[in-house]
C-alpha cells in the first residue's frame, strides 16, 4: 500500500517540472519577441518625433492660412454686396435722369409747338420754334363762320381734345324744383354727328375738326370752322396738346384806290 502511495506523489512533482521545462522557453522567447517590438516601436516614435512637431508646424501654418482665406471671402462678399447696392444706385439714378429727361424733352416740345395758319396761302403749319413740321391744307379761306359765331380772332389756345365730340355741350336745368343734368356728348343725335371726329375745342369761337356727317346740325352750331379733311383734323389731333397755341394770320386787304 505504501509503495502505491508514493508512486502518485512521484508523478504529480514531475508534471509541473516537465511545465516549467516547456513554459519557461516560450515565455523566454515572447518576452524577446516583444521586446524587440517594443524596441522597433519605440525607434519608429522616435524617428516621427520630428515629422510631428513639422506637422504641427504645417498644421498651424494651415490654420493660419485658412483663417486669411476666410476673412479674405468676408471681405470679397461684403464688397460683391457693395458693389451690387453701387450699382443698383447708379442703375436708378441713371432711370430717374433718362425719366425726367424725357420729361423735360416732353415739355420743351409742349412749349415750342404751335400752330400758325395763313389765310393767303390756305394752309396750316404745325411748328416747332421756326421749322414748319407739317403742312396741311384747309377749304374755308378765310375761316367761316356759322351760327352767328364771332369772326376768329389773331391767337387762340387748345383746351380740349375729343376723339367724338357732339355740338351740344351739356346743359343744366331746373325743373318744378328738379334739377336735369344732360351731360356732354350725348342726345338724340349721334356724337360726331355735328362736328364729325378729331375734334379740337379752343378758347375761342374755332373749332377744328374732321367732315360733319350732318351738315344741317354742323352748320347751326355757332363756331368758327376751318372746312379740315379727315386725314388733315387726324393729323392735327395726334400732333398737337392740350395748351397748344394758334396764331391765325389773315390775308391783308389791298387798299382801294
């Protein structure tokens, strides 16, 4: 029995010995193995040290540089929002100018057209200053009268332009306490039936306008007439203005002998 119990005994000191023998190598050799890798690590560290602090260096550099970059793209957008308000600035003030540029050339041709008519010659000039722009010839030389009208005087001045115009006027009465107001331009009779179209009223007993349809209604309607076709009273209608001046120059009477 005792020499059974020795023999386990035997065994389990010899298994951790064989252990050891087999364990105490491989651990010899991955302590060599990582020391050699610690070894080539810690040279690598070494050998990037420098690149490092460049790489720091450049980094810094970048940042710099990237900072420049957008402040310079600050200032490029401000001045691109500057230069777009100059020049919508400009812009507008250039179409204000043209406007009343416009404008003006407007008001000097307003002031400068007239209209002269010469009896002896039978025709009407649209002037502006002293050029002579168009030239239109009239029928009632001198100028008729109609309706017990007053003779025309030497000047008169547009102060109504009407595409239809009808001789009455309108008119105003008052009946058993009601007041009837027939405005212009309407009754029994058509618009142009008296004084046909292209109609210019003036301050005057004259009025130029285009062939009457109905000579009866034109010829009892007091005014002045210059006896127009329709493409001479069209023409006078769309050169002149409300304002337009007319300086008639009747023919000079020979003295009797």
């Amino acid at each position: 029995m005792l020499s059974g119990q020795r023999a386990p005994a035997a065994i389990r000191g010899t298994v951790p010995a064989a252990l050891a023998a087999v364990l105490l190598p491989l651990l010899w050799y991955a302590d060599r193995a990582m020391a050699e890798k610690l070894a080539e690590a810690r040279a690598g560290l070494e050998r990037l040290g420098p690149t490092v602090a460049a790489s720091g260096v450049s980094l810094e550099n970048l940042r710099v540089l990237r900072d420049l970059k957008l402040g310079d793209l600050e200032n490029y957008k401000k001045s691109l929002k500057d230069r777009a308000r100059s020049k919508k600035s400009v812009y507008e003030a250039g179409v204000a100018l043209q406007e009343e540029k416009r404008l003006l050339e407007k008001q000097l041709e307003i002031m400068t057209t007239y209209l002269q008519i010469k009896e002896k010659t039978g025709r009407i000039y649209l002037m502006r200053g002293d050029l002579a722009l168009i030239d239109l010839p009239f029928s009632y030389s001198p100028f008729k009268s109609f309706g017990a009208a007053p003779v025309m005087p030497a000047s008169a001045r547009i102060v109504s332009k009407e595409r239809f115009a009808h001789p009455q006027r309108g008119s105003v009465k008052e009946t058993d306490g009601k007041i009837s107001w027939e405005p212009p331009q309407v009754g029994k009779d058509p618009r142009s039936g008296g004084l046909g179209e292209y109609v210019l009223f003036t301050d005057g007993p004259l009025i130029i306008h285009g062939p009457p349809p109905k000579k009866a209604l034109h010829d009892a309607y007091p005014h002045v007439c210059a006896g127009l076709t329709a493409y001479a009273a069209r023409r006078l209608f769309d050169s002149s203005f409300i304002g337009t001046k007319i300086i008639y120059e009747a023919e000079k009477k020979k003295p009797a002998r």
